[in-house]
C-alpha cells in the first residue's frame, strides 16, 4: 500500500508500551505499525534511529490573544502555536472568555475569529464562565454538543472572574446533566483580596508581594471546596495548575475516596519558587502569576504527585506578557502586573528533563502526562494522545539525550523573557509531524499559519 510518509528505526514510546517499530502514514493517519515496513512506496522516509518516536504533545491550558489585566497576552493564534510546534506540542485547548453580559456562543465565535486563519496545529476550546443562568445551562448544553465539552470557573479574582459558590454549584449540576468537564482555578479570591489591600496600604508593592498575598492554604481551602461542591452536584472536577503540597493533599484525599477528581500542575511549579520573584527591583515581575510561585520544598511534592498519579497532567498556563511595556504597567504596584507567563515551549523538554533525567518517572509516565492524559480527559481520544492505527499522525520525534539551553534569545515565543532563562534541559524534540505533515525538522519550521483545524472534542474520558 501507498504511503505519504514513513518514519523508520525509531524506539515507539506511548503512556503503556516501549518498543521498536517502523510508522507508516497516509491522509494525516496512522496506517500501520511493523518491524520492518516494506520501505518502497513511500513518498518520504523520516529515519528515526536512536530516537524516541512519541504522540504530539496536548496543552489543555494556554491563552493566547487574551485581554487581561487591563493589556492583552503577547502570543496570538499565529505565534503561540508556532512556538508550541517549536516545542513539540501539536494540539492546544485554549480559553474563550465569556465576558459579562454575553452569552457564552459570543465567547465561543470570538475566540474561533481569533484561531481561524492563523493557529499553525489543530486547536480546541474551552469556554470561561463568568454568569451563569438557566439559558447559560442550556447553551452549555449545546456547546457540549459542538464540542466545547469542558468550561472553566474561577474562585479569584474578584470583579473580574469570581464565581460565588452558588453559581459554581449550579455550573457544576449542569456539567453533571451534559456530560462537560469543568475546570476550576482554585484561590480564595475573597480573603486574597483583603490580604492584598492590607498589603497596599503598608506601603507593600513590590512584585514579591503577589506571592507573599497569595497563601498556599487559599488554595487549599478553594481546592477543598471546588471538590465538595463538585461531589454535591454528582460532577467531576479538573484543577487547573495547581501549584503546592497542600492544595495536591485535598486532591490525593479525594481521589483515595473515589471521586473523579483531577489535577494539573505546570513547569513554574516544578522549576520556580519563591527564590525567583524575591529578587531586588522589578525583575520579580516576570514570575508574577496565579497561583503564585511558592516555597522551593512544594516542587519534591508535585514531582511526586506526577508519579504518584496524585497529579494527572502537565499544561503550561501559557499566558505571556512583555516584562517591557506590559509587566512594568505594575512597576509601582504589584496588583497592576498582568498575571501569567510564557511556557508553552518547553513543556516536554522541562517535563522529561526534570521527569525522566530527573529519576522521577519513566518515559511512558512522561507521554501519559503530556499527551495521553489529556486527550483522554479532554475527549480527543484516541485521535489525539496515542500512536495506533487509525489516529491523527500528529508525532514528535525527540531525542532524550540532547541537550539545550533555554533562553529568550533562542525561544519562537513572542515575548521578550523567559521564565527558565539559562536553564539546561536534557531531551529535546527535532521533528514534529502533525497530521502527517512534517512541521519542524532539525531546526526548521514548515508549517504555516491557518493549517490548524477547530476539533470537536467528545466528553471527557477516564484514564
Ligand atoms: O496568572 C495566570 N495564571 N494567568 C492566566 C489566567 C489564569 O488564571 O489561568
Ligand atoms: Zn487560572
Ligand atoms: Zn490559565
């Protein structure tokens, strides 16, 4: 049979098996998985030798194109998933933000105006409820069916997102009738609030400050009562990166008493800590986002929690700004920098470094991470998040020994920083495939803006 592509003499890694075998591909799909395809007939053959060929990695939380905190991230659909390709992610699942007053279709178009044309990998959305009614229940119920099947709540903050518990409750009672999957940012936006203006007025304003407001219990308290919640309407939850020990023990409880309850963790959480933004001057502004970075002893615990299966996934929370222009707007008040950071580059190559150098995980556990769990998750299996006939030949080949070094010298980001500058990363991925189309190879992009494609997802899997 006829191949458009072949890729030979590659170490196959998926979420389960390890093992050597040729992939061969025809229509953007898998067609078939042999030792030793026959090697005529294919159109182009990509020799993987002493490579591992692993699933295109999913990042089910990124924001690109996104108004917040009074400017807008630097990464649009172009850039942010030109750089994800860059890094060996090939699906994104990002934010479409139901403002006040609108409904959450008008959240839904916007944010397909803001991909169509320009997303360089296949992307998905999640819708970002901020009011929510009875005729919001109902429109979630068709989006579920246009599949937007997962919606994001916010317990911070306050006059922007804050959702009271009232209207988690009833979100959550409808996700239970639909079959969506809500995501919640867990921070007691409430109490944050009154530590943050207390804060101000001792003339506290340096970046450090949104850290040292921002406590690791008002996240556990949240964490707490998102699950409970959760359990009352009969729904399960996913808590959106999750950034400490105490917030992971209200997640591991819940999970040992059977609730299909899930988390996510991001490389910030793995790799920053408070170190990073208690630093003289403004430079702290570039590890400003929420949850804030925390004390360095949280990283052993989220590393465990990955392995642990305590943790299910790795997103970035990709949400970059420009230290120039964009974080100096809070240069004389910690509340006025815009929240979030750049990541969604090296979100394999943090991952397995610090996962599988790091002796944490094996490989397998780095691909469920990173692609399988996700799919599962967020209703793109088994098109997305797996190597087997019949799914999206969306593929990474990554070498596990070579080395690089991050910088914004060097990065595809479109901001001006990088949160892991200097860092050395061991793993790194050289061609990335999407759809059967080779989109990077050795240090060259080929892809092109608008090739991505909206994706349907179904409701969310088990794992
Ligand atoms: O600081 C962050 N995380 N910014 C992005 C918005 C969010 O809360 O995910
Ligand atoms: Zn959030
Ligand atoms: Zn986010």
């Amino acid at each position: 049979m006829p191949y458009d592509t072949q890729i030979r003499n590659g170490k196959i890694v998926t979420a389960t098996d390890t093992y050597s075998a040729d992939i061969a591909i025809a229509g953007g799909k898998i067609i078939a998985i042999a030792r030793d395809l026959p090697a005529e007939g294919a159109r182009r053959t990509i020799d993987a030798a002493g490579r591992m060929v692993m699933p295109g990695g999913i990042d089910v939380h990124t924001h690109l194109d996104m108004p917040f905190g009074g400017t807008t991230s630097s990464d649009d659909f172009e850039t942010g998933t030109r750089a994800a390709a860059w890094g060996g992610t090939t699906t994104l699942v990002d934010f479409a933000i139901q403002y006040h007053g609108q409904t959450l279709r008008q959240a839904f178009d916007t944010w397909m105006k803001k991909a169509e044309n320009k997303a360089t990998i296949d992307y998905a959305f999640h819708c970002i409820v901020t009011e929510f009614s009875d005729a919001h229940a109902k429109e979630m119920k068709a989006l579920v069916s246009e599949g937007v099947t997962s919606f994001k709540l916010f317990m911070a903050y306050p006059g922007v997102f804050l959702l009271d518990d009232a209207t988690i409750f009833r979100a959550m009672s409808a996700a239970a009738d639909t079959g969506a999957l809500i995501c919640l940012h867990a921070e007691n936006g409430g109490a944050i609030d009154v530590i943050v203006q207390r804060a101000l007025a001792e003339g506290k304003r340096a970046p450090k400050y949104h850290a040292l407001t921002r406590p690791t219990v008002a996240e556990a308290e949240a964490t707490g009562r998102a699950i409970a919640l959760a359990e009352m309407a009969g729904a399960p939850v996913y808590i959106v990166h999750l950034s400490c020990s105490q917030a992971l023990d209200r997640v591991r409880e819940a999970r040992e008493r059977g609730l299909p309850v899930f988390a996510e963790t991001c490389p910030q959480y793995l790799f920053l800590s408070l170190e990073n933004i208690d630093v003289p001057g403004f430079e702290g502004a570039k590890y400003v986002f929420s949850p804030p970075v925390r004390e360095k002893w949280n990283q052993e615990k989220l590393w465990h929690g990955l392995a642990q299966d305590d943790l299910q996934v790795v997103s970035t929370d990709h949400c970059p700004f420009c230290f120039k222009e964009q974080k100096e707007m809070g240069k004389n008040d910690f509340t006025k920098i815009p929240n979030g950071g750049p990541g969604v580059e090296h979100r394999l190559s943090l991952t397995y470094s610090g996962g599988v150098h790091g002796g944490h995980f094996s490989p397998n556990r780095f691909v469920q991470l990173v692609a399988t769990a996700p799919a599962k998750l967020f209703g793109l299996y088994p098109r997305k998040g797996t190597i087997a006939v019949g799914s999206d030949a969306d593929l990474v080949i990554f070498d596990p020994e070579a080395e690089s070094v991050l910088s914004a010298k060097t990065h595809h980001m479109n901001v001006d920083y990088s949160m892991f500058e200097g860092m050395r990363v061991k793993g790194v991925p050289r061609t990335v495939l999407s759809r059967g189309e080779v989109i990077l190879d050795d240090g060259e992009f080929l892809g092109r803006p608008g090739r991505g494609s909206f994706l349907r997802r179904q409701t969310h899997g088990t794992l």
